[in-house]
C-alpha cells in the first residue's frame, strides 16, 4: 500500500510538470525547449526566406513567416539565450503551429547529434535567433549539422529565416568575427584591420539568390554603411566579386517568397524602419582603386557610383516591394550612390539605380559595343544589340539572346576566357571576356 502510495505521489509530481513547468532538455552539447506537440507533422509549406536587422521583432513579418509554414513544426536554433521564442511563436501571434521547438547549442559537438540532425530535417521553419555569428560560424560550418541546414537553404523548400546574427550568417559571403566585430570608421581606415579577417566567401549557406551577397544588420543604429560599403570592396579585391548587399535596420524586415519577390515590413511612421540593397557598379571601371592593409579605402567612379543602394521603407502592407531576381525596387525607394574618398564614407542621392543607365568610363571609343564588368561573375552587361552570342574560344556554343542588353545566369561557367558575338544594326564584333567561376 506504501509502495502504491508513493507511487501515486511520483506519477503526479511528473504529471504537474509536464503541464506547468516547459518541457526542457539539458545534454552536456546542448538544451533543447518544447512547445506544443511533440510528435512530427508533415505539411505542404510555401518556401520563403525572411530577413530581420534585429531589435524588437516585427509581428507582421513574423506572422507572414508563420504563416507560410502552414501549421507545421518550427524550429528556433542559437546559441545562447533560452525559449524566448517559445510562447512568441507558438500562441502569442494567432497563427496556429504544430510545435516550437528551440535548441540551445552549447559546443560543435552539439552539430553531430542525431537527435539534432532529425530535428533540422523534420521542421518545417527554421529560424536562427540572433547572438553572435563567429560562434553560430564556428558551431556549425563543416559540421553534418550545417551541412543540413545548407542543403534546406539553398533547395528552398522550407521557410528559413534569423534576426541580427541569425540573419548575417545567411549570406553567401559571411562576416563571422570571431571576437570583436568591426566599426565602420576601422573598416573604411583599414580594410584589412584585424577586426576585418573573418570575412568567408560563398563557404556557408550557398542559396543562388544570396550567392555573393553580404548582409548586415542593426544598420542605421550601429553606423554600419561603411562597413559594409568596405565588405564589398574586399570581395572585389580578394575574390574579383562585383558583391551585392542586403542591410536592415532593427524592427524591419524582409520576407522573401518563392518567386523572390520581397516584402518590407517595419513601421512606416517610424521614418528609420528600412532595408537597403546595394550593388558595386557593373561600368567597366567598377574596381575599388585603393583596398590595401594599413591604407584607407578609396572606392571612387568616374561618375561616382561606386555602389548603387535602393533604400526601401518598412511597411506594414503584404505587397512585393523589391524585385530580387532583376535586383529593382518598386517606385517610390530613395536611391542612392554610395563611394569611399581616402577612408571617408560619401553618399549623394540618384535619379536611378540601374547602372546600365550611366555611360561607361572607358570602352565606348569608335563606336564599339561597351561591355561591363570584364571580368563577370553572373551576368554581363552591353550596349543594346540585335543579337549576342557567348562561346568558348575553341567555338563551342554556351548561350545567346536576341534584342537584349545582358547575359545572365552565367555563374556555372568554369572560370576562364571566352569569346561574345555581337551584332546590332547589321555590324557585328567580337569581344574578349573573362568569366570568373
């Protein structure tokens, strides 16, 4: 009868715990929360990815973002910090999901556990909190972990998404210090600071439409435009990389759907609710002149348009505002040139953002087709043509377009010398363009 008693008294302590006390986890490797059903759901998601700069969530971006998991399972991973998200994601937005679950990682270790591993596999929404990006680097690069995590991001079949450190480690170019991170006025003095060494190229996430994009958060809050300005300008100095960037301010958002059409949701009272895109220039004068060690950055054009920005306002309208496969805003974004004299940061607002619009420096003598960038990466840009025709220099044909002023798609080439056909009012020439892999 004792026995029975005590028993009892066991059964019901675990049983208050289970209902009043969060369902938790500890491991030596990590501490694991769970919200909601423990049992896996399987559901038809509308992939997405979403952006966040940091600070104070922003409930619409969240909800669209929950949204599109449609009722399935989600995952909260970082790397310290506890189950903040928990409650946040599970009952205090109205949008109804399986579960939430968040794991803590507290070492690399915690990258090869199966119970990790299933989990990454079965949710239906991953979202990285933020916290420090050199630890989230260090935690997951290499690892079976981050291996999955990189096949989900880059298959786009999910819904993924991070705020501040959870949103930089996204990019395909990656700023992950492992100690420090740099300011703006160390950056634009130096590029190769050591706070400035722990850039890592297309070695990460390796999703095609942030392939060769540096992203960066707490923007307008932290003075982070030369920083980032000085990110770009190290891609094309240590990698040939015409970069691109995506930047947010805290509380704004960015949610990207399928088709890459993105949303920006932040307050637009706020008049600081704001995500940036930038581009380096596609003249043929578009490399930086100065990025040395110990020498301030000069990034200057002849036109001075080192980098194209488009400054888009948050809103709290579901309506695409930019346009990331042709990388165009909507109507109604400030735009923006963007260049660094001898370390100092200059800003001086455009009429437009496309840089085919502004005549090159150089190349457009005697009435030849102007070609920019030479070297390319993942697109080159002409002069309006009749027809253009890209092939090898062996005359092995690769691709071609008609009435059209750019190649694009062109990042699966191997790296090496080719030859570009153009034909426009009945002349037709030749041109020599180097393509970097």
């Amino acid at each position: 009868m004792q026995v029975k008693l005590k028993n009892t008294v066991k059964c019901l302590y675990c049983y208050l715990l289970l209902v009043f006390l969060p369902q938790h986890c500890f491991s030596q490797d990590y501490v694991r929360y769970m919200t909601g059903d423990t049992s896996d759901v399987t559901r038809e998601v509308k992939p997405a990815f979403v952006l966040a700069g940091g600070g104070p969530d922003n409930d619409l971006a969240m909800k669209w973002m929950l949204n599109r998991a449609s009722g399935g399972d989600v995952l909260v991973l970082r790397a310290s910090g506890s189950d903040g998200y928990n409650p946040y994601f599970y009952s205090e937005l109205g949008v109804t999901v399986n579960s939430v679950e968040t794991i803590v990682f507290r070492n690399r270790n915690a990258s090869s556990d199966p119970y990790i591993l299933r989990r990454i596999a079965e949710a239906e929404l991953i979202w990285f909190a933020g916290g420090d990006q050199g630890k989230y680097y260090d935690y997951w690069a290499g690892t079976p972990a981050g291996d999955l995590m990189s096949a989900i991001a880059e298959s786009r079949k999910r819904v993924m998404g991070g705020t501040s450190a959870g949103m930089m480690i996204l990019g395909g170019i990656l700023y992950a210090p492992t100690g420090t991170g740099v300011i703006s006025g160390e950056a634009l003095a130096d590029p190769y600071h050591f706070h400035m060494q722990e850039l890592r190229y297309n070695t990460f996430m390796k999703t095609a439409i942030f392939r060769d994009v540096v992203f960066d958060t707490h923007f307008d809050q932290r003075d982070r435009a030369g920083r980032t300005l000085t990110f770009m300008a190290r891609a094309a100095k240590d990698k040939g990389i015409r970069a691109r960037a995506i930047a947010c301010n805290e509380h704004t958002a960015i949610c990207i759907d399928e088709n890459n059409q993105a949303r920006v949701y932040g307050d637009p009272d706020s008049g600081i609710d704001i995500a940036y895109f930038l581009e380096a220039n596609c003249e043929d004068t578009w490399q930086p002149l100065t990025v040395e060690a110990g020498k301030p950055l000069t990034w200057t054009t002849v036109h001075q348009n080192a980098v194209i920005v488009q400054a888009v306002a948050g809103s709290d309208e579901d309506k695409p505002v930019f346009n990331l496969n042709e990388w165009k805003s909507a109507p109604g974004a400030d735009l923006m040139h963007w260049q660094a004299k001898n370390g100092t940061l200059e800003k001086k607002t455009s009429q437009t953002s496309d840089c085919r619009a502004v005549p090159s420096g150089t190349g457009d003598v005697n009435g030849h087709v102007k070609l920019y960038p030479n070297p390319a990466r993942d697109i080159l840009h002409f002069d309006q043509v009749d027809k253009a025709v890209l092939s090898t220099l062996t005359g092995k044909y690769v691709t071609e377009c008609n009435d059209c002023g750019y190649l694009q798609g062109l990042d699966g080439l191997a790296r090496g010398l080719y030859m570009l056909q153009l034909t426009r009012a009945g002349r037709t020439e030749v041109r020599k363009t180097v393509m970097l892999d």
